[in-house]
C-alpha cells in the first residue's frame, strides 16, 4: 500500500504494508530513515535548504525546509519507537535542473544544508545518490527497509 509523501510534506509509517514514496526529485532531496528493531519508517521531502527565508511557511509547513523538516522527521519516527543508533539512513536528489548555469545551485544547497545537520546532530548517511541533472522517484518498503530510486526508467536500489 503506498503512501505518497508530497513536495515539502514527510510520512511515517510502522505498518509493514506500507511503501512510502515520492515523485519527482529535482533539487528537492528525499531521507528517508529506518529502524530495522521496530520496523519504523519515514520519508522526507524538502525543497529549500533554510527556513530563514520564510519563517511564515516554516511554521505551517516545516517539511518545506532542511533545517525544519528533518527534525521533525527523526521526532516522528521516534514517536513510533524508532531508535536513533539504529536507524538506516539513505538520500536522494539535490540535482541542478533548469539551471544550466548553476545561478542558484539550489540542489547543492540543500545537500550541504543536510550534512551540517546531520554533522552536527552525529547522524551517519549509509546511502546516497545525490546530484547530478536527473529526476528521481524514491520508495521505502517499511516492512524491510528497502530504498529504491527509479529514474530514466530504470530502478536501482541503494
């Protein structure tokens, strides 16, 4: 059963039918977290590195945002017993699209933003398929942790 995760939105989910997924990562980057101990779940999907420049949306949407939405991520995930050192953590996107001149480098951006956090908060990356020119859609099979990126047609999985 999928649960689709909306731009600027996340889900988590302890039900082991459940396939999170999101559609079309461009700049915007998708964590997607996993307890293998409680089969705990979650996926992100944020658009924009800082919520500095818009702290209005912040509040209503902090999904929206790196440094808003990935602790709201781990908060939840926590809430359905999942444990910080035992979570699985792969990314996806952070590509340049429709910026060939890299005016706004706003998927590099973003992927900076996430590493400081997780630098600082001692958060390990076990997966990434980050830059690049190409959109992504990414699954998390909650049940087994699974992370899958489909993309030009073609599905790997981290």
């Amino acid at each position: 059963m999928d649960q689709v995760v909306d731009i600027a939105d996340f889900q988590v989910a302890n039900d082991p039918r459940a396939t999170l997924v999101t559609y079309s990562l461009g700049s915007c980057i998708g964590v997607a977290i996993w307890d293998p101990n409680v089969r705990v779940g979650g996926l992100l999907h944020y658009m924009l590195p800082e919520s500095a420049l818009s702290p209005d949306k912040a509040k209503s949407r902090p999904a929206m945002f790196a440094d808003t939405g990935i602790p709201a991520l781990f908060r939840a995930t926590y809430e359905l017993g999942a444990g910080k050192k035992n979570l699985i953590v792969k990314i996806a996107g952070g590509s340049q699209l429709l910026d060939d001149s890299g005016t706004f480098n706003i998927g590099k951006r973003n992927y900076i933003m996430l590493r400081k956090i997780f630098w600082k908060n001692g958060v390990l990356i076990d997966a990434e398929d980050v830059g690049g020119s190409t959109a992504r859609t990414v699954r998390l099979d909650v049940a087994t942790g699974r992370f899958t990126i489909k993309s030009h047609g073609r599905e790997t999985e981290l």
